[in-house]
C-alpha cells in the first residue's frame, strides 16, 4: 500500500513537472 502510493506520488509529480516544462519551453514541442 505504501509503495503504490509512493509510486502515485511521483508519477504525478513528474506528470505535472513535464507539463509545466513543457509550457515553458514550447519551442521544443
């Protein structure tokens, strides 16, 4: 349970870093 929720935790996180990198650099899309 513990791990899954980890693991939730940072797919998220790293969901919504790649979205705010990538507003902030459109050029590379």
């Amino acid at each position: 349970m513990v791990f899954e929720l980890i693991l939730g935790g940072a797919v998220t996180i790293f969901i919504t870093a790649y979205l705010v990198y990538a507003l902030l650099h459109p050029e590379r899309f």
